[in-house]
C-alpha cells in the first residue's frame, strides 16, 4: 500500500474510535474501511441499450449479466469475484434474500422472484473469475431509459446527493456524442475532498462495430471518431480518455462456441453467390430464402451474437485461412478493442487503485464530520485536510483537473507535456515520461532528468505568473519523485 493509502487507512480507524458512542457513524465508518480493503469498483454507465451488460460481459469471458429488456436490466448489479456462483437481492426495505441461479445457453439467468425492480435496491452477484479480482464491476440500469423512475435510480446511484458514489470509476458508454451524454458526465463530479472530475471516468464509444453500418473497416472509422473525442476540450474537462470498443464482438468473439465456429465456416464456404446477398442487410440475413447456406433460425441466432460486422468478419476471416475457433476467437477480441481497453482500465484505474479509493473513504469520513459534529471531529477533520493538502498524489490530480478545465493555461506543447508528466496517460513511469513501457532505467533517468530541469527553469523564470509558478513547482516535484522512484 503507497504511504497515502496507510494514511487514509489510519485516519479512517481513527474515525471509528472517535465515533464509538454512534452505532450509525460507526456502522458507516466501519463499511468504508472494509470498501477501502476490497477491490476497486468500476461502474458501468450510459444510456438503455449502450451495450452497458455485453461490455461487462466481454470484460468478464463470460455471459453473467443479462441483456437486452427484461426486469433484472433495470436493477443495479453488482458483479464481484466470490468462491463460488451466488445472488443476493438487497431490497429497499427488509432483509437480503438470496436468489437461485440459472443459467440458459451458456447465459446467466435471475429471476427476482416476483419482487418490483422498484423494490430492489441492488442486486449482488458473487462470480468465480480472475477478471473481478481486482475490480469488481456494476452494471447500471440505463440513463434516460424507460421510466423516469428507472433513470433516477440510476442517476441517484452514480451521483447521490451528499454521499460518495458507491463506485469507485466510472466507465460511460456513449454511442454517438450526445448533449445529455455531455451533461451526464458534467454532473458526476465529487463534492467535497479531492475536488476532481475528469479522473475517474473514461469514456467508450459504444458498439463501434455499428458506425460503419456494418463495413469492415468500421473499427478504424470508430477509432478515428474515439481520437476526435479525446482531442475535444469539453470531453478532455470530464474524462480521463476516450476507447472505441464493439462490445458484442468482444463478448462473442470471448465465448465462441464450436457450432458458431462451424455455422461460420459453412457461410464462409458456400458459393459466394449464395453467401453475398445474405449480408447486405440484417433483414436480409435472417429471411428464408431456398439457396441461401442455413436454416433461417441458425442464421438469427448467429445475427443476435455476433451482429451482421461480426458476422461478416468471420466469414472474411474463415476465408483468408483463420480455420480453427481459438484462432477466429483472437482475432474477433483482438479486432474489438477490448485489449486497448484493457490497457486503459490498467493505466487508469488500476494502478491509481489506492488514489481513487482515498478519495471515496476521504468523502466518506467528511460526511460524517459534518453530519455529526463531535469534539473529535475538529482534529479528525484537520488530519483529513493535512492528508488532501499534503498528499502529492492529490496535488497533482488537481493540477491535472485544473489544465484540463482550463482554470490553469500553458501553451499547448507545455501543457500536454505537464498532464502527461501528472499521470493523464498513465501513472507509471515510462507513461508518464512518454516513454516505451520497454525504456530502461537509465533511458527513465535521463528523460526525468531533462523534464526536472524544463520546470526548474519555469518555477525560477521572471516570465512565468504566480499560477505558473505554482504548476512549475508541483511538476517539479513530480520528476523529483519520478527520479526516486528508478532504481540506481
Ligand atoms: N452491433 C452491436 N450490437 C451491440 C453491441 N453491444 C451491444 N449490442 C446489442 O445492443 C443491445 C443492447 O445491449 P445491452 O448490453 O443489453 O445494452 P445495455 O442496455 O446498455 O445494457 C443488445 O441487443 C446487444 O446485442 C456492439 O458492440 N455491437
Ligand atoms: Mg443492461
């Protein structure tokens, strides 16, 4: 645990002792030390049918959360590694009850057991996977979705009113930029500690595979949009990043079965004559027809799973030689985008785990400092501020949030050498030196050590203002720990 992390965790106990005498400061206190142990929560967010349920499912490996309508899609679940597969319902009143589970075509299944969505407060499923070791994953109803009381539940959830969001991060799905998608993300920001939106959320463009209506560059055209994004100052002032990533593909391409394999092969070895006609439209591929290769139901179920690019891609793929399903299975996943996602939830979140759960706990402690003011509470709060104040790691996530707000100005080529020097690529080393993950210690040392002296020269320089004065020397201090941190 990085020194920060032992602080929040002292102040924390601290916090439990102090409020002995309370059982419902204790209770809440003693909750937030146990979340502050377990693994990050990543919740999964975005509007009805933004492929919320499949991502999780393609981050997973397996089908565990359901998709499409249906009443479970409308409860918040909560996906967590656990010794072996369990449901517990949390309603809003009463006590948890466990559900049995099912599971269907390789998918799960949960029945609420005739209880309203609306009288469910969370869904809690306990999953063997290596997947959930480190994060535990939530699937949210849609924003904006069906019933407004769906839609403010799920908005209650991510940003409740005074308390920390339940979820550590944020992943938003968006199909297309849309201006609620923008006001959304405005408002998930955190009151209070650690003022900083933009750090724990990253942005997915949705069902990428769909935005070349289905042609098979599709995922390059995403790609570039996903660029465009991330270059946008507003997106820039609410997200870490932008990934585009076609979630059914990921999902299916993951779970393959060796009869998908072979209904893909047949269409891949037909008469293209008798092939061709079939995948101009999803219409048409699943139509009865008499010279068209499969039943029309095989077809269907090949369309629900792999979506008419997936299925397209695979037949290409079958055809340019990949000709076993371990191979075709890569490649789908590998064409996704569900490894630079991968490689996005590690930079991000992951390896900012301790950051982003003081930040949580920290909300957690304040909440009950002000709530329930003791005499305790006046030194419990100064040992929250010293922490927030003198933790560098809160420093810089507020630098970071300031030049991606604009509050601070540099010139550009300053500037995106300072955000990725504060972590915005990254937290290692190598990324934030912008640097090859490969980079030795001595190309490390040589890098921080030109960095060290460009902001030495800006904090010093007559011409830099107070406010670049300021950045200057908290930049300073991040090449001076970067250089700690290399072995010699
Ligand atoms: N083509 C395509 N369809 C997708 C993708 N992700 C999800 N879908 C489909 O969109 C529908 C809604 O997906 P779901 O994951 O339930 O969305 P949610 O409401 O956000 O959880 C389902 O029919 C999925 O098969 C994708 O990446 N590409
Ligand atoms: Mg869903």
């Amino acid at each position: 645990m990085t020194p920060l992390g032992v602080a929040v965790r002292g102040v924390l106990r601290d916090g439990v002792e102090a409020y002995r005498d309370s059982p419902q400061a204790t209770a809440w206190l003693r909750q937030h030390l146990a979340r502050f142990e377990e693994p990050l929560r990543v919740a999964i967010a975005g509007k009805v049918k933004a492929g919320k349920s499949t991502l999780l499912n393609a981050l997973v490996g397996e089908e565990i959360a359901p998709t499409d309508a249906g009443e479970c899609t409308r409860v918040v679940t909560w996906y967590q590694d656990g010794p072996s597969p369990k449901v517990l319902m949390i309603p809003r009143e009463g006590r948890p009850r466990p559900l049995t589970v099912a599971r269907r075509d390789g998918a799960l299944t949960i029945d609420l057991g005739g209880t309203p969505a609306e009288r469910v407060d969370r869904l809690v499923v306990d999953w063997p996977s290596q997947s959930l070791r480190t994060t535990s994953l939530i699937d949210t109803p849609g924003i904006a979705s069906m019933s407004a009381d769906t839609s403010a539940r799920a908005g209650a959830f991510l940003v409740p009113e005074d308390a920390p969001a339940p979820a550590d991060a944020v992943l938003y799905l968006m199909r297309h930029l849309h201006v609620s998608d923008v006001r959304f993300l405005e408002s998930f920001h955190d009151q209070g500690v650690a003022k900083a939106a933009p750090v724990n959320t990253v942005a997915i463009l949705s069902r990428a595979d769909e935005i070349g209506v289905g042609r098979l560059d599709a995922m390059a055209s995403a790609r570039q949009i996903a660029g465009r994004y991330r270059r946008d100052d507003k997106l820039r002032s609410l997200c870490q990043t932008v990934v585009a990533v076609a979630g059914l593909l990921a999902q299916s391409g993951r779970t393959m079965r060796q009869a998908e394999f072979t209904a893909l092969a047949t269409l891949a070895k037909a008469e293209a004559s008798d092939t061709e006609p079939l995948l101009l439209s999803a219409d048409r591929f699943v139509r009865a027809s008499e010279t068209a290769p499969l039943d029309p139901e095989t077809r269907a179920a090949l369309l629900d799973r792999f979506g008419l690019f997936g299925v397209r891609l695979g037949i290409t793929l079958i055809r340019r030689g990949t000709d076993d399903p371990g191979a075709l299975s890569a490649e789908l996943v590998k064409r996704s985008g569900l490894d630079e996602l991968r490689t996005v939830l590690t930079t991000q979140f992951t390896e900012r785990r301790d950051l982003l759960k003081s930040r949580s706990a920290l909300l957690a402690l304040e909440l009950v400092l002000a709530r329930e003011p003791i005499p305790a509470s006046v030194p419990l709060a100064r040992e929250v501020e010293r922490i927030t104040a003198g933790a560098h790691e809160f420093t810089e996530l507020r630098l970071l949030t300031a030049l991606r707000t604009r509050v601070v100005t540099l010139p550009k080529d300053v500037r995106v050498e300072a955000e990725r020097l504060l972590g915005g690529d990254g937290g290692t080393a190598s990324a934030r030196l912008g640097l090859e993950p490969s980079a030795d210690p001595a190309q490390l040392r040589e890098a921080a050590l030109a960095a060290l002296g460009g902001w030495q020269r800006r904090a010093e320089s007559p011409l830099s203002d107070r406010s670049q004065v300021g950045t200057a020397r908290t930049l300073v201090r991040t090449c001076e720990g970067l250089l700690a941190s290399l072995p010699r």
